[in-house]
C-alpha cells in the first residue's frame, strides 16, 4: 500500500477545512457548531470556481494558487466580520471525512486498476490526465483532437486539482480523489442530521451516524429482499420474485426469472452490479453503488454538493427573520454558488439546487418577501391569516410558494451565470429537450429498492402528525382514511400511476406539518428526496442515441433523490429512537409509581415506546445488509482468498492485463506538452484508445462517446480519417496526418487486429522509430517529410 501519497494527499483537505472554517461559521451561525461539519465543502465551493474562471484564461498551478488565495482572503473577511469557528469542532468534523476517506480507500485498494469494461472508468482517467495538460480551460479533448472538450469536468477538475496542489501523481490521484469525495459526503451527512437531531433537542452524535449510515453507507432494501426469497411461503415469494427479479432476468438471462432467482438469491455468487437493475427502463443507484463502481461521474461526486446544499437550506430555516443580510447571503451566495458549481460539474444537479432553495425558503418562518426591500416586502406579505380560517392560511401558503418558487429561479440565474463558460458560451452536450409522461414505474419494483427510505417517512409523518389527529373525532379520522384510500386506489388503478399514489401522500402530509409547525427539518429533506424520485415518473431528459427514456434521467436523479430522502431519514431514526427511550423511561416509572403492571397484563405504555424502535430495528437491518455484502465481496473475498494486496495505484490493471503495451503507455505520458496521436479506434467499454487515456495525450479519435458530443456522422468522418491513415493510399494518408497535426503513430495489439495484412509499412522518410518495446512502436511523424 502506497501510505506516503496518502498522508500527502489529506494536506489539501486538511487546508481546505482550516481555511473554509471561519466562512461557515459565518453562513452556519444558526447551527450547532457553527457549521464545523460544512468547512470543507464552503472551501471546495468558492476555490472551485475560482479555478474554473481564472482557468479559461489560464490554467496551472499557479491557477490553484489563486484559488486558494481567495479563500484565504474570504477567510480573513469573515474572521473580521465576527466569524469564530470552533476549532476542536472543526478537528472533530475533519476526522470524520478521514473515516469516510478510509472506508472508500478500504474499497479502492482492493481493485484499484483503472479499465475498460462495465464503466467509464477510461473517459474520466483519460479526462484528469487531459487537465494536467491543459494550459486553459475547457482542456482539448483527449479523444477528438482540435477540439474543446464537450463535457462538464468539474468533477475531474477538482480531481485533478487535488493532486496538483499536493503533487501526487494521478494515477494515485485518481482513487484518492474518489475516497475524498467519499469522505466529504460522508462528513456532510454526519453535519446535517446531527445539526437537525440537536435542534430537536437530543444527541447531534446520534443523529450524525444515523446520517452519515443512512446517506453513504446503506442500501437499497433490494439486497434484502432477493436475498430473503427463497426462504419466503410461495404466496409471497410469487409476486416478489418479478418485482425483484424481473428486470435483471428480462436484460441480462433472456427473461428467465427462476435462472435469476436461483444466481441473485444466493449470497456466495451475489455480485453488487445488478442491485441496480429493478425497475424496467431505469437504472438506480445509492451513493456507496456509485463510489465503488469507481467512475468520476459529475452525478456521483456531486452528491456531497448537494447535501452541502441541503445544509445551506437548514440554515435559511434556522436563521432569524431579523437576520436578513445573512438569509440573503445563504439564499444567493451560498445556493447560488453551488447552482454554479453544478453547472460545470454535474447540470442535473442544477434544479435540485433550485428546488432546495424554494423549500427552505417556503418552509422557514421568515416571509419569502422579507428578502426584498421593506417597501416591496411589506406589499407582497399581506396581512396574516388564522390558523383557524382554513381557506385564507392555504391561500397564504400558496403564495409562499409562488414567491419561494421566484427565489428558486433568482439561484437558477445566479448558477447560470458562474458556470457561463460553460454553459452559455462552452460547448454543451446537446440533447433533444424535455419530454413528459414517460413509462411509469410499477409499484412493486419500486417499492423492491425503497421500502425502507418510504417506511421511515411514513413513521416519521405518522409520529409527527399523530398528536393532531388525537384531537380530531373517530368518525372523522376514519371517514378521512377512507377517502385517502379511495384517492390512492384511484391514482393508481385509473391513472395508473402507483408511485404518485405513495409519494404524493406523504410529500403533502409532510410540507403541512411543517408549516403547522409539527415537522422539523428531516421532513423538509423527506419531501425533497421524494420529489425527486417521483420527477422522473413525470419528465426526463430525451437524449439522443438513448432508447429507453428514462434511462440518464433516472441515472442522474435518483441517486439525489436517496442523498437527501436518506439525509431526513437518518435524522428521523435519530429522534424516533431517542423518544421511544424517553418514553420508556416514562412507562418505567409510571409502573413503578403504580406500584407494578397493568391488572390485564399488558403494558401499552411500553408497547407505544418499543414498537416504533422495533420497526426502525427492522428498516436498520435491512438496508445494512448492502453495505455488509458489498464489503464481503469487494473486501472479504480478497482477504479470504488470500488476494487482498492493497494498492491505489490506477495503473495496476494495465500493467497486469496489458503489460505488453504498459511501457509505451508510460513513455507517452511522459511526452511534454500536448502532441497529437493517432490510435486505431475500436468498441467502447473494450481496451481502444488507450493511448489517450493513460497520457492525457489528444488523439484523433477515440471512444464513441464522441458520436454523442460531437454528431454520429463527426464520428464516423474521423473513424474513417483514421483508418486511412492506417490504411489508405498513402496521399490521403499524409493529407490526414498533416490536417491533424498528428505527431505519433501508435501500433500496438489493437492496431494490428484491426488492420491485420492492410495496414501501411511505417518505412517512409515521413516515419521514425520514436519508441519500441513489448508489443507497441511509436513512429513520430516528420511533419516536412509528409
């Protein structure tokens, strides 16, 4: 195991968290420790960005101190302005991310090896090699030579700037970069339930390891149930077994579930990489999935963003109405900014960061009209309504709504114009639009993956709800419950649209308990995550060359979805059980204060307290059994197999699998500059450009990802220039060769099965033997021979 890049590595984020410390103390005053769980994140944000602005001009490491210099600038501003962190807080706060930093090294070192196949682990290595070479921003496409990337990279920008600033070399950088957003999403976690259990009274450490579990470490119920299967009475098992099972045996087994069942049910062959494979169309994903699967998704490595978003949101609702500076500070500074770091880092995240801002804005006790000048917002208030004048307080909250909905926009605006660059003057994936109504989702698959996150919202509405009801006559609750019922029946069998009919209930139960004053915070993040999960039954992105829908959109959705429904859960199973142990402490000594047990035996008091716990016990179990499986296999079973040689070295696999190439691939990267090379190119999720991807070098043309950024008919234009160059007469071979300003020939394995008996003799004057070794030479072009 590499240990010195490691402890080199955590300097950065140690810098960043001092440095990022006073400002959340500023922005996170409201809160228990003064936002120290937040420090990273408000660093990481703002230096960030500063990278990407300055970067378009130029980009180095002199462009990551500049970065830095303006956090350290914010810094002293918010010291002066009476920011004072709490630093054995801060230190606390900063061994939690190193917990999440090891649990994700823990994963990586057991297959560090960067390849080809069942991912884009190749697109993002080759993306942070390309960035170390950049000398501006947006870097030359490794893949389509002469261009600008067509891509958003700030995720691989902060990748590589990581490494940059603690010169680790990327092939250590790359897992390393991997465990550190692990860890800020794990510490972000921890923050934001601790922040809303200690609001309520009890333990921020217990509610921090409800969040940090529940949002990075546990799973889906999926694990628990296929595994529980065969072990259920056959009226069960019969309909669980196509909720469960269904999509895997229709996509991968040619539609034969008892096959699918027989391989998915047994935990000695279990394999991780279907769990997210249940609803049909769809992919779903949980952040622990995502990490492991090892790619630089913008949508993974933006989760710990978007909880630093929902944590901004907590202190909008945390934060005085008197305090309006500061509300507008959180509002369009600190939503804002990480608007606009999702629009260069990952634009699915853009609306969530839109959307959290309308709920914060709704939800807190300050009037979304209090952020405008007091003339203005003296005028859209309105006079107040009574709670007991149904009509009137519903209209006012409506208009909450509208004018939170405006705020929403105003931090849509604001994201749009930092990330600019890219989004408005950049080179953006194209897509087709927006489209509605897609395939909706059957109840049971849904229900296969979140019945637990669903469950803990359910008990977390009931308990909350449940004193109001008590006040309400029988006849009306039951007359109520029936009506909900025929409402659900309704949406489900004549609109077809079951998912509505179970998300719908308690996104609204829960918006009103939280605006009667009955919910807290964990509900406010329960609605959001719910409403993303249900967004994408209602719309999805139509992208080109995608058949199935819904197939990016649920990719990129869902696992937000989780992030911050999982966040509010954690939260609620925090106070859940810290109440259930009040209440048993209160039945105790009611018992004992009534001199023994109930005449009939049965103690409801206990009953009351322990059932909840029982429940949450049971959700607990179930979504630990994921985390438990994926360690056994991805850990475990190296360790068992006497295999577990821990390493984080990206290059491993190469040098394993392909070490007939890996001496070539070495000696490209350390080409200086940024010299064209051509490659043969081949099938993506297979060993082709790997040229370009292990050197960061632009090649002409590389994975067909590019038929997507650039047109099929670009792609296909290059892939033929390329087998002429290979191929052709040698007149218009020259004629390519000098319109891309190639500089090395690559033949190697993938060259020679390509081209077999066709391809050229390299013993032109135009040709010299740069390199040759193993099973690769390397010609350099003479640019005045051609």
């Amino acid at each position: 195991m590499e240990w010195l890049p490691v402890l080199v590595y955590l300097l950065a984020p140690a810098a960043l968290t001092v440095l990022g410390a006073p400002i959340a103390a500023l922005l996170f005053r409201s809160l228990p420790r003064k936002g120290a769980a937040f420090a990273l994140p408000t660093a990481l944000v703002p230096f960030t960005i500063t990278v990407f602005w300055v970067g378009q001009l130029t980009f180095g490491l002199h462009t990551l101190v500049v970065g830095l210099g303006v956090l350290v600038a914010g810094a002293i501003a918010a010291t002066r302005l009476g920011a004072a962190p709490e630093w054995r807080s801060v230190a606390a706060m900063y061994g939690v991310f190193g917990v999440g930093f090891l649990v994700m090294v823990a994963f990586r070192a057991a297959d560090p090896g960067v390849t080809a196949a069942g991912g884009e682990q190749f697109l993002h290595f080759a993306l942070v090699n390309a960035l170390e070479r950049a000398n501006t921003l947006p870097p030359e496409d490794m893949w389509f030579a002469e261009k600008r990337l067509k891509y958003y990279y700030g995720t691989q920008l902060q990748v590589t700037s990581l490494s940059m600033l603690t010169g680790t070399p990327l092939r250590y950088g790359f897992n390393l970069g991997i465990a550190a957003f692990y860890g800020l999403l794990f510490v972000v976690a921890y923050g934001v339930a601790g922040a809303i259990v200690h609001r309520q009274g009890y333990s921020y450490r217990l509610g921090g390891a409800f969040g940090a579990f529940f949002v990075a470490l546990a799973g889906p119920t999926t694990t628990a149930i296929r595994l529980a299967t065969p072990y259920l009475p056959e009226p069960l098992a019969d309909p669980i077994e196509p909720a469960a099972f269904g999509f895997v045996a229709a996509r991968f087994n040619g539609g034969d579930l008892a096959r699918t069942v027989a391989d998915l049910s047994n935990p000695l062959d279990w394999g991780w990489w279907y769990t997210r494979y249940v609803v049909p169309g769809t992919i779903q994903e949980v952040p622990l999935y995502s990490f492991v699967k090892a790619d630089l998704h913008g949508h993974t490595f933006a989760n710990g963003y978007v909880l630093f978003a929902g944590a901004l949101a907590l202190a909008y609702y945390a934060t005085p109405a008197g305090e309006r500076t500061r509300r507008r500070a959180i509002v369009f500074g600190g939503l804002g900014a990480v608007a606009g770091l999702f629009g260069f880092m990952n634009t699915w995240s853009l609306p969530t960061a839109a959307g959290l801002t309308v709920l914060a804005v709704a939800a807190a006790d300050s009037h979304p009209a209090t952020l405008l000048p007091d003339p203005l917002a003296e005028r859209l208030q309105g006079s107040p309504a009574s709670p007991e004048d149904r009509t009137a307080w519903l209209a006012r909250e409506l208009w909450r709504l509208v004018l939170a909905a405006f705020t929403g926009v105003a931090v849509l605006a604001v994201g749009v114009v930092i990330a600019a660059p890219f989004l408005v003057f950049g080179q953006v994936p194209t897509n087709d639009g927006i489209g509605f109504l897609p395939p909706r989702s059957p109840l049971g698959p849904f229900l296969v993956i979140y019945a637990g996150l669903v469950a803990v919202f359910a008990l977390y509405v009931a308990a909350r709800g449940w004193p109001a009801i008590e006040d309400v006559s029988k006849p009306k609750v039951v007359a109520g419950g029936f009506a909900l019922l025929a409402v659900m029946a309704a949406t489900t069998g004549i609109l077809d649209f079951a998912v509505l009919a179970v998300l719908g209930p308690l996104i609204v139960a829960g918006w009103l308990l939280v605006r009667s004053g009955r919910g807290d915070f964990a509900l406010v993040l329960l609605v959001a995550g719910a409403g993303l999960l249900l967004s994408f039954e209602l719309v999805h992105a139509k992208l080109p060359l995608v058949a199935n829908p819904r197939w990016n959109t649920s990719l990129k959705v869902a696992v937000q979805g989780w992030t911050l429904g999982a966040a509010g859960a954690g939260a609620a199973i925090a106070v859940l059980l810290a109440r259930s142990y009040e209440r048993l402490g209160e039945a105790f000594d009611s018992r004992v204060a009534g001199g023994g047990p109930p005449s009939n035996g049965v103690d409801t008091a206990r009953l009351r307290a322990l059932a909840p716990a029982a429940f949450i016990v049971v959700v607990l179990l179930a979504s630990a059994v994921f985390p438990t499986m994926m360690f056994a296999t991805e850990i475990g079973s190296e360790i068992d197999g006497n295999r577990y040689n821990p390493s984080i070295d990206a290059h491993q696999a190469a040098d394993r699998f392909h070490h007939e190439e890996y001496e070539a691939l070495r000696w490209l990267e350390d080409r200086p500059g940024r010299p064209t090379i051509v490659e043969a190119p081949g099938d993506s999720y297979d060993w082709t450009s790997p040229a370009a991807t292990f050197s960061g070098l632009p090649s002409v043309v590389g994975w067909d990802h590019e038929a997507e950024y650039r047109s099929p008919e670009a792609y296909e234009r290059r892939v033929d220039h390329v087998d002429e160059m290979y191929t052709g007469e040698w007149a218009t071979a020259a004629a390519h060769l000098d319109r891309y300003d190639v500089t090395y020939v690559y033949v190697g394995p993938n060259e020679r099965e390509r081209y077999g008996e066709e391809m050229r003799a390299f013993d032109r004057e135009a040709f010299t033997v740069a390199f040759e070794g193993g099973e690769v030479t390397i010609y350099e072009v003479d640019r005045s021979e051609l």
